[in-house]
C-alpha cells in the first residue's frame, strides 16, 4: 500500500527550533517526528512511500537515504524546494505515485495511535468515497461539518466567522480535521488545472457539492498536535502509549 507524508511545512510555530532543524526532525521523545510516523505507517503495511519536503529539505533527504532503520520501505522525495505548494498542490504534484488503489496521507508533525488500518479498511468499504478523513470531537479554530450520514457539507472558521456550505438545508455537526485521511485517486480529477498551490479542503468543499468524503471519528484515540514547544513534553510523555507494540 501507499502512503504520503506531508513534511515540507515552514514550521514558523515552532521556532526557534525550526531555524537549524525541519519540523519533520523535530525529536518526540527521542524520535523524530518523521521516523514516528514512518514506524506507524510501515506497522499497518505501508512500504511505498512519497514524502514532500521544502524547508531544509537536504536534512529530510540526508536523514532517510541510507538509513538501516527504514531499508525496507520504498521511499521517494517530491521535491518542493522551488516553491510550498500547500496540501492540495503537494498531492497534485505528487499524484504521479500513485496508481488506481486509495493511498494514505499524513502529517509529519501530528502524533496519534489511531488505528491507520481500520481508517483504511473503512474507506475501502465505501466504493463511492472520494476520501474519508479521521475526525475528533475538540477544540479547534476550524471545523468540518459533516451530515448526519458522516458526509461531508462544509467547513467553518470559529475565529473570522467564516462559513463554507457545500450542501444546503442539511443539519450540520461541526468535527475537527485530525490531518490523517485516505484519498480515493478519483480525487485528482477535482484538483484545478489552473492552480500549482492550493488547500485539499478547498478541493474537498468542492467536490463535496455532488460526491461522497466520510468522517471517520476516533476520539477515543490520543492525538497530538506537535506543532508548538509547548506540546512537545506532553507529546513525548504519550510516545510509549502511541508506538504501543510497534517493532522500531
């Protein structure tokens, strides 16, 4: 199976650290974020892997290439040291990768012990799903809104009060995007022709008008968000409890 990995963010939120180091290298407890992650997605079968790197991309490349602790996964860089294409441009120029099965995409800088399998199993158990994306219920500045059959219907922004509606007269519940989805390739067809950087969720918003993109809730699950100092510790302390049994 595929997976991508989004790495190439600035991590202005993270300075100083982020001045000498890419977030992506960022230590949780001894491990780099983007080890963490690649641990995860090699556990639940992911061994063809494309990660998009910008900021002090060398480091990313250097820290991969050659290492005996990642010689059994299939890794490819999409080099974006030219320009950040944001989400949706970071997978329209990566689509190349990908074939006709649904593919995993993750952030580097967010720490979960979500089962990726079971995400993974639900959206292939729905043929029509463009994507289905892991949702928790907690506080956040943006929300997506979803129908009560899980499907996707807007997006709002609690702080400008800015509202998205893709579909009208729908009661909405509001679910925090967990940034860990699986992407159907019939996504790629909705990606604008005219546009090299541009925001998944736009593409989602839109695409949602006339198909199917699933919530999938896990809030039983930790879920970290390492993209601040202040979350590092309590990030580090839940390290044991997400990598669990994994064999590292």
């Amino acid at each position: 199976m595929k997976a991508m990995i989004f790495a190439a963010g600035l991590g202005t939120r993270m300075r100083p650290f982020t001045d000498t180091l890419p977030k992506a290298l960022i230590p949780v407890g001894g491990e780099p974020l983007l080890a963490i992650a690649l641990y995860r997605l090699r556990h639940y079968g992911f061994r063809d892997i494309i990660i998009n790197v910008h900021h002090l991309a060398d480091q990313i490349e250097a820290y991969i290439i050659g290492n005996p602790a990642f010689a059994d996964l299939r890794i490819t860089f999409s080099d974006e040291r030219a320009q950040l294409l944001d989400t949706g441009g970071g997978l329209k120029q990566a689509s190349w990768f990908f074939d006709s099965e649904p593919f995993l995409v993750v952030n580097a800088d967010i720490l979960t012990n979500l089962d990726l399998g079971a995400l993974y199993a639900a959206h292939v158990a729905r043929p029509e799903a463009l994507a289905t994306l892991a949702v928790q219920q907690r506080t956040s500045s943006r929300y997506l809104l979803f129908s009560a059959e899980q499907q996707l219907c807007g997006w709002q922004n609690n702080k400008t009060g800015a509202l998205k509606m893709s579909r009208e007269g729908v009661s909405a519940t509001p679910w925090a995007f967990s940034g860990i989805q699986v992407i159907s390739p019939a996504l790629f067809t909705w990606f604008p022709a005219d546009k090299a950087v541009f925001s998944t969720i736009d593409t989602y918003l839109e695409a949602a008008k006339s198909a199917a993109i699933y919530a999938y809730p896990h809030d039983g699950d930790l879920w970290f968000d390492v993209g601040k100092p202040d979350q590092l510790a309590p990030a580090s302390a839940a390290l044991p409890a997400i990598l669990g049994s994994l064999n590292v």
